[in-house]
C-alpha cells in the first residue's frame, strides 16, 4: 500500500505462510515415513525424517492381509466399505434433499412452511445428541451391521435441502413460465431444464458429503460389530492399544496414509467445488 | 421468500417430500422424543420396574461431580481449540490475503487438512506424542520434561486440544480468507492515506470489518469442539486418564455403553440437545444483523 515496500515487508508473508504449510504438512509427513520403516525401527526411534524401505512390504501386507493381532481385516476390504459408505451416503442425500427441495420451492400445497421448518430442524439434531435412541431403532429394524444402518440415519439433515433451496430460488422464474408455456408439467420442468441447472450444485454437495461420509467415526463404531463391516476410519482405531507394545505402528500409519489419501485427494483435484460446497453449506 | 409461480396440487409434491420425511421421522424425531420421554422415567436396578420422576435425573446429573468436571473439561477444550485455530487461521490468511501471488497455491496447501477425519488426525498426533516411540516425546523427555500423556491428565487435554486445533485451521482459514479478500481495498486505502500504519489499519478497520466471519467461526468451532473431537479423544485417550479428556459427548457414549442408567444419559443428551439449538439460534440472530461494531 502507502509503505514503501522493503525485501523483509515482501520476504515476511512467504515466511509465515510457509511455516503455516509446515505445521500443517508436518504430522502427514512423518505418518507417511513411518509407514516406510520396520516396527522395531518405529519402536525404537531408530527412524528419522527420510523413507525406509518397507513401503511395499507394508503397505501390500496392510491392504491384503491385515494386522497379525488386533484386527485382521484387510484393509482393502475396509477401505471398500468406507468407499460404499461415503457414495451411498452422498448420492442419498443429493437424491432426496434435491427433491424436496424441489417440492418445498415450486410447489403451494398445504403445511408447506411446517414441513420446511420440520426439515430445517435437523440441523440441530446431530446423530451425537441422539447415539443411543437412533442405535436402539437401527437395532430394532435389523439393520445393525448393514449398509443400510450405516448409511440411512446420516442420509436425511437439512443441510442438503437448504442448498437446493437456495440454488433454487436464484433460478429465474421466467425459465418456470417458458416451460409452463410450452405446456410442461413440474417432473419435465425438473428433468428438463431445473437438474441440468443443478448440476454444480449437486457436485459441489456430492464433495463435501463423500468426505463427511468416509470421515464417519461415532456411527459406524456403534452400528458395526463384524470385522468384515468396518470401515478404514474404525479399523485404525483398533489396531492402535495405546497401553501396550502390540501396536505394529508401521502398518497403523500406512492404515493412516491410505484413510487419508481419497479425501484428501478429493479436496485437491476438486478444490474449486470444495471451496463453493463448504461456503454455501454453511449460509 | 417465495417463487411468484409455482405448481399447484398436493399429491406430487407429497410424494417428492415422502423420503426425506420418512427417514427424518423415524431417524430424527422419534429417537430425540424418546431421548426426552426417558429423561423423565427412572428404571430400577434390575430393569423391572420404571416410574415417572419429572426432573429427578436432571438434578440428580447437576449434582453429579463428574457431570460437573466433564462440562468444565468441554467448556475448557472450547475456548482453547476456539482461540488457538481461529488466531493461528487468521494470522495465515492475513498473509495469504497480502502475499497476492501465490495465494492460490497457499491455499490449497493450507485447505487439504480438512479433509483428514478427526479419528485419522488423533492418530497423527499420538503418534508424534506417544510416551515411547514419538519423535517430539522423546525431545521433551532429551530436554529433562517428564511428558507423558498416558498418565498425565494435563498432558492428554493437550495433545487433544493440539490435535483438534490442527484439523480445524484449515477451515477457519478458508474463511477468514474468503472474508479479507470480500473486504473493499478502498476503505482499507483511505485508511492509509490518513496515515494509519499497518497494525492500526488492521486492528481499526479490517479485524471490525471481519468480526461476522470470526463471530460465525466462533459458534463453528464450539460445535466442532463440542460434537466433532469425538474421534480424536477416542482415539488418543479414550476419554482419560481419569476422565480428564471426557468431554459431555464422550461421557454420554462412554455412560451409554456401559448400560444402567438409561434415565442419566438420556437427560445428558437432552442437555446437549439444548446446548446446541441454543447455540444454532445465537449463530442465526447474529449473523442476521450482521455482527460490525
């Protein structure tokens, strides 16, 4: 601005933001070296901050074989499961928040406003304050180790519905009137000239819930008990005894580096949906 | 707001409405009635016999020493995740928002932890942490400082308050960034041609200019605190030692699991409930009249 600008004025910002990547990148770094070396290195401390030489060993023994006590899941399995959970959950949610908000915003029937509002309420119901009634009734309904108990509970919040919604209410009306004109009825205007229009929207929504899907923690620990269920996220949980020496941490890191790898690259190769879904979720 | 036209009839939309009511109902309304009818009810010791006791739990939890620490412990956890993400956010999107080349690329640098889950990241940081093997423990130990978060009940809500704070930068961050850069550069000019330094134009026209986007991260922030650092403090402590890493969620899941007292950890959720239309209803009246001062 007015201040003459001097090499320390330019230099000092790089420097900050820098040190900001490196607090950041630090602790994913060292995962993925860990993930490199023995157990009795790791155990030992004998590792410092450069690879070691049993990335293929452990990672191909950690995806296909598993950990030799905790949990012997192999974690391609899990990462399967984790994979299901978060596209099932994310196309749900886009499926039935796109159609009721649909409804909610070109239709005038009856209870219009309460039925929004009853929506709009699940906002302040996270599955936290509701663990063990919403458990008991997955339970009841026979859906505890199912895709279905997975998936389901988390499918329906308002968070889709209202931006929909509020995409929907940017769409111009004349487009509704052309079509009214040309004689269409509400479910050709939908396919014909409103999805198109959302399809943006729609991705933008599909990032941020794929990785609110695969990040799951709570739920899946309650609902899924057989080992052949768990998703990556749990599984990690598992193999870590915090009190004992059985952790092998070589293959608890390299579980680390593969739970991390699809959200994350998710984010990066998305960033521009990322960015548009996580600000206009949070209207 | 309303659509000047629309459809008319009721069946369609109806049907349109149908799944997201149904799973909404069964999943979302019907477990929080019966989280507040069983707050009311007291079961006795063998499971045979319950009676209607009004607020009897809800007392009974007031008085309740551990209910007690577990609410300091999340009120804590709170304000130290709160103030150390959003000074740490904002002190990176300040430069971000100068350094004008290149602050595409420090964002994507910056943004990706987000998508790390809580669980993943508790992970991470026992692992630097841990009493044994972790690379940053056994500095603190090399340099005299007895540092085991096993054992010791302030160096677990540490590592936790570390660990949730690293994953939340990069949200605040995103947001404060976008808030700077939605900041007009005239105001901020004029500023400087009456003369204010840096620091003055900082703190008297741009901080007041982002107090909706910190007010907004603030209540954020609680939230996550509050629902979201559950896989961290699972991982990491499992809620000890000695409960000082037991936030009000986590005491609700660990009380749960044991059994017993269905009335106890109904009422606790019940809490929590209000806790968080509470804060839900603060964030949207304020943000509302749009927080400048």
């Amino acid at each position: 601005m007015v201040e003459r600008s001097t090499l320390f004025s330019r230099v000092l910002p790089h420097a900050i933001l820098l040190l900001g990547v490196f607090i950041v990148a630090f602790p994913v770094y060292l995962a993925i070296i860990a993930s490199t070396h023995t157990a009795a290195d790791i155990i030992n401390g004998r590792f410092g901050l450069l690879p070691g030489g049993q990335a293929i060993e452990n990672y191909s023994r950690i995806l296909f074989k598993g950990t030799s006590g905790t949990t012997r899941e192999p974690v391609l399995n899990m990462m399967l499961n984790s994979f299901a959970m978060a596209t099932f959950i994310a196309t749900g949610k886009i499926l039935i928040s796109i159609l009721s908000a649909f409804a909610v915003v070109y239709f005038r029937f009856p209870f219009r406003r309460t039925i929004f509002w009853l929506i709009f309420i699940t906002l302040m119901l996270p599955v936290e304050v509701r663990i063990y009634p919403t458990f008991k009734i997955v339970a009841d309904l026979g859906l505890l180790d199912t895709y279905a108990g997975l998936t389901v509970p988390l499918i329906a919040s308002a968070t889709g519905t209202l931006l929909f919604r509020q995409f929907f209410m940017t769409v111009p009306d004349e487009l509704l009137e052309a079509s009214k004109i040309d004689g269409a009825g509400p479910m050709k205007f939908f396919w014909d000239t409103l999805l198109p229009l959302s399809l943006t929207t729609c991705a933008a929504l599909f990032v941020i819930q794929f990785i609110y899907g695969w990040n799951q923690y709570l739920w899946p620990l309650l609902i899924t008990t057989k080992d052949s269920m768990q998703t990556i996220v749990i599984g990690i949980k598992k193999m870590i005894v915090t009190q004992d020496a059985l952790t092998e941490w070589q293959l608890a890191m390299a579980t680390a580096v593969l739970a991390m790898l699809p959200p994350v690259a998710v984010v990066v190769i998305m960033q521009r949906l990322f960015v548009k879904g996580l600000v206009e979720t949070e209207k | 707001m309303d659509k000047r036209v629309a459809f008319k009839g009721w069946m369609l939309p109806a049907l349109l409405l149908a799944p997201q009511l149904a799973i909404t109902f069964v999943f979302f309304y019907w477990p929080a009635l019966q989280a507040v009818w069983q707050s009311f009810l007291l079961q006795d010791a063998f499971g045979l016999k319950t009676s209607f006791v009004w607020f009897e739990n809800y007392t009974d939890l007031f008085r309740n020493r551990d209910y007690f620490n577990s609410a300091m412990t999340t009120a804590l956890f709170s304000v130290a995740v709160a103030t150390l993400s959003l000074s740490l956010a904002l002190a990176l999107a300040v430069q971000a928002d100068k350094a004008i080349k290149g602050a595409q690329a420090y964002r994507t640098l910056l943004i990706w932890p987000y998508a790390i889950a809580p669980a993943i990241a508790g992970v991470l940081w026992l692992f630097m942490f841990h009493p044994s093997l972790g690379m940053i423990a056994r500095g603190f130990q090399s340099m005299g400082f007895d540092w085991n978060p096993l054992l010791n009940g302030n160096h677990a809500f540490w590592l936790v308050v570390l660990a949730a704070t690293w994953k939340q930068i990069s949200y605040n961050f995103l947001f404060f960034l976008a808030g700077l850069q939605s900041i007009p550069k005239s105001v901020i000019e004029a500023a400087a041609i009456d003369g204010a330094t840096p620091r003055r134009r900082f703190w008297t026209v741009v901080f007041p200019l982002l107090s909706p986007t910190t007010f907004f991260l603030a209540v954020v922030n609680v939230v996550y605190v509050f629902f979201d650092t559950f896989g961290i403090i699972d991982v990491i402590t499992g809620g000890g030692p000695a409960k000082a890493t037991e936030t009000l969620v986590y005491k609700v899941f660990s009380d749960g699991r044991l059994g017993g007292d269905l009335g106890g950890s109904a009422a606790q959720s019940v809490i929590l409930l209000i806790l968080v239309i509470g804060m839900t209803a603060v964030q949207f009246r304020y943000i509302e009249r749009k927080v400048t001062y």
